[in-house]
C-alpha cells in the first residue's frame, strides 16, 4: 500500500513536470512571434507600435527621442530585416515573472545583426523589455 503511495506521487511529480516544460515551450513560441512582430513593425517604419506596445520598464530606459533617433538609425541603415535565426535563448522566473532572452542573428537588407531581445512573458502575453542590436554596418556611416 506504501509503495502505491509512492508510485502515486511519483507519477503526479512526473505529469508536473511535464506540464512546466510545456509552459517553457509555449513561452518561447510566443516570445519567437514577438520578434516577428518587431521585425513586421520595423520594416513597416512602425516605431510606435513598438514603443506602444514594450513593457514600461523599455519605456522609461530611453526617452522617446532617443528611441526613435535609435530604431530610426537601426531601420535606415540596415534596412528591412529579412530573415531571423534562433542563436541562443534563456528564460528566468523571478518573484513570479518570467522573462526569456533571445538572442537572434538577423539578416538585414544591407547586411547582419546579432539581436538581443528581453520578453517579460505573462500567460499569452509577451512583452518587450530590452532590445540591443550588435551590427557593423550599424556603427559605420
């Protein structure tokens, strides 16, 4: 009857477990068509929706001068993103929010990036933290 118990729980354990991955997928999935949805609104010269629709925590990193001297430069210089791969990711909970990093390599229309973007993920819902973009035709004139 113990040992019942025990395959019980250990059964239980197992089926949490495996719920919780399904939660890091699903998380990751939705944090991967937040870059899509960045790169849409980018090609598109759409600051604002970015800037409507970050976390205020991106909001209150930069002034909105800065923001749209910055994504402006980032979209003149480099012009429509193209196409995106998956380099690296991380996902973190702390103090009951999570939030993923991906770090893509984005090739652009006048050449390639390493992209760092910061997700807080709450449910569906995916929000931009950060974003930093490593590129040298981005520094270049």
């Amino acid at each position: 009857m113990r040992a019942a118990r025990y395959v019980v729980l250990l059964l239980l354990a197992a089926a949490g477990l495996g719920s919780a991955g399904c939660g890091v997928s699903s998380s990751r999935h939705h944090a991967e068509a937040a870059v899509d949805v960045f790169h849409t609104e980018l090609n598109a010269g759409d600051f604002d929706a970015i800037w409507n629709g970050a976390d205020d925590r991106f909001r209150e990193a930069a002034t909105r001068e800065n923001y749209d001297k910055f994504v402006g430069a980032v979209h003149r210089k480099l012009g429509h993103a193209l196409r995106t791969s998956n380099q690296n990711w991380s996902m973190r909970n702390f103090n009951l929010e999570t939030s993923i990093v991906l770090v893509q390599h984005t090739e652009f229309e006048y050449g390639a990036g390493t992209e760092t973007f910061t997700f807080s993920v709450q449910g569906d819902a995916v929000r931009l933290i950060g974003y930093h973009i490593e590129s040298n035709e981005l520094v270049t004139l």
